[in-house]
C-alpha cells in the first residue's frame, strides 16, 4: 500500500538515497514472451545470505531500456494472487511479488505456488507499518528479518530477493540492512492507486498516464477485493505489449 500518493515519495527516498542515483539496467536481460508458462528453477531466485547487494533503491528494469517491472504488494492472498498468477500466465509475463511475512506463513502453498511459475520474491515486512522509517533500529530489523525467514520458511526454501518499505519508509539502516542479506531495496515510479479501488478504468487510465515516470509498476493482490486490480492487469498486459515494452525484474 502506498503511503504517497504518486511519486511524491519518490522524490523524497531520492533525496534520502545519499544523491546516489538508480543504478543502470544490468546486464542480464529477461524479456517475456506470450504463452510460455515454463517453471523456474529454485536456483534462480535464491540469492545467497552471505552475497551483499546494492543498498541504493532499485527502480530500473534488467529488461532494459523499454522494459516494465510489474510488482504486486501485500499478499499473498488465497482469493486474489492465483487469479493475479492466472492473468500474468496468460500474457507470459513473470512478477514481483512483495510479501508481508505472517500472510506468507498463513499460506505456504500460494508462495510455492508463485516460486513455481517463475515469479521473484521481495520482503515487505511483519506488520506493514508505513511509520517504519520513525521506529528504532531495532523494531526495524525485527520487521525485515523476521518476515524474510517466514517468507523463506514458506516458499520452501527460497529467500526474497528485495527489500521494499511499506510505503517507501526507507531509512538508511533499513536499506543497509536488507541489502547486506541479499535483498535489493526496492522502489517504485508509477503507483496504480489500485488499492483505492477506484474503479479498473481509473486504474487502467493511471497507470497509462504515468508511464513516462519510470519502469516500475505497483499493484496490489491483498488487503480487500482486488478484482479490480485483476481485470486492470488484464487489460493493461496487452496493452504494454502492443506499446512494444518488454518485461523483467528489478535491477539487482
């Protein structure tokens, strides 16, 4: 869930990122292609706890230039993520799916479910608390590394790959230490309000509107009835295809 609306958080997380930057697209490059529903390897998604990342906040694409990210916050769901997962296997399109850890725990066989179609995962906290980046150091750390071990636990084994603060209430500390467990911060440039549910059109229109502001794409699969969320993606996937961009993950 988004605490700023638009990119009003945006600005300010750049501002707190040390004036360093979003770091380029690298050179790996994942381009989806329509229809292919072929499970990933485990290995794929596994960064090793001992493997540092970037703390810098990532909002590039490895897709490149003309690549989308698309990110789903909050669940998992037992209604909504499979029909989240039905819509980005018909367009052949892999995700982000940034977890809150007790929703994690609660359902094991939707995180295996969204490790086996080749998804990434990203931790989104124990409690989503979007007044975070005021807390201790300590309440911080139990927020992103107890939800990194129920998410771990519930995958079956397989670790987030991102970091992303409940409503970009990053701090340094938090950044730091996410990235020194493999776990990219993760940003966002267009918010779909998707969690407003103001209607699929609204949705459809916003995230259309504000394309231009970068690659990565928030959307919701949990916290109330995400239909809306559904038949937006629906629309939106073949949309981006026919605009001709790609698809990939967040630079990591």
């Amino acid at each position: 869930m988004a605490r700023h609306a638009g990119r009003g958080w945006y600005g300010r997380v750049i501002g707190a990122a040390i004036g360093v930057t979003a770091v380029a697209a690298g050179a790996s490059v994942w381009t989806a292609q329509a229809g292919q529903n072929t499970p990933a390897a485990p290995a794929h998604h596994t960064a090793p706890k001992t493997v540092a990342v970037s703390p810098v906040i990532a909002h590039s694409s490895d897709g490149g230039a003309h690549a989308v990210n698309i990110t789903i916050d909050d669940g998992p769901d037992p209604t909504w993520t499979p029909q989240v997962l039905q819509v980005l296997r018909e367009n052949g399109v892999k995700a982000t799916f940034c977890m809150i850890g007790p929703e994690a725990q609660a359902h094991p066989d939707v995180v295996k479910q969204v490790v086996a179609a080749g998804h990434r995962l990203c931790d989104h906290t124990v409690s989503h608390d979007t007044a975070m980046d005021h807390k201790s150091e300590s309440y911080q750390s139990q927020q992103i590394l107890d939800a990194e071990r129920q998410i771990t636990e519930a995958s079956g084994g397989v670790r987030p790959m991102y970091y992303r603060a409940p409503g970009g209430a990053f701090t340094p500390y938090s950044r730091k230490l996410a990235a020194s467990h493999g776990m990219r911060p993760l940003g966002w440039n267009v918010d779909s309000k998707d969690f407003e549910r103001p209607g699929t059109d609204a949705i459809v229109a916003t995230v259309r509107s504000e394309l231009a502001n970068g690659p990565t794409l928030l959307f919701h699969d949990a916290g109330g009835d995400r239909s809306q969320t559904v038949a937006a993606l629906r629309t939106l996937l073949p949309w981006l295809k026919q605009q001709g961009y790609g698809f990939g993950y967040p630079v990591r």
